[in-house]
C-alpha cells in the first residue's frame, strides 16, 4: 500500500464496529478476504471511515441478495459461456 497512513481518515475495527453494527471479527474477516483495506499498526487494525461506510450502505442496499453468489453477474456469464 503505497498511500500514506493519515490517522484522520482512518478508524480501528471497534470503531468501526460500533459505527456499523458489524462486529471488530466480521471487519477484519472482511480485510483478510479483500473486501475491505486496512493497515495494521502494532496489535490494532485501522480501516478507511468512507470506505467502512460505504461497505456498509451497500450491504443495506443489497438486502438478502448480498448471499447470494450469482448477483454478480456469474450466472449470465456461465450461460453465455455454453
């Protein structure tokens, strides 16, 4: 990660599971997948405040479609493949 770290933008997992509602394990779940950033200082994990936000809003957006593994796209493409 060439960016700077600028702790103004930047937020621990419990803060970003107090403003979310996700838990600290769910968010650093969600790091080690790729689906969120973080940068490790020492013992504690920091995220983007947008990006956690955004991340989130999403999810609401997605409702119960967020399980589903097809939303993507896939589907069309496997179809489309044969």
């Amino acid at each position: 990660m060439a960016e700077a770290f600028n702790p103004t933008e930047w937020i621990t997992t419990k803060e970003a599971a107090e403003l979310t509602g996700y838990t600290a394990r769910y968010l650093r779940k969600a790091i080690a997948r790729g689906r969120l950033q973080g940068i490790r200082r020492g013992r504690d994990w920091f995220l983007k405040r947008d990006e956690v936000l955004s991340y989130a809003e999403e999810m609401r957006r997605l409702g119960p479609a967020k399980h589903d593994p097809w939303r993507t796209g896939a589907r069309k493409r496997a179809v489309d493949a044969n």
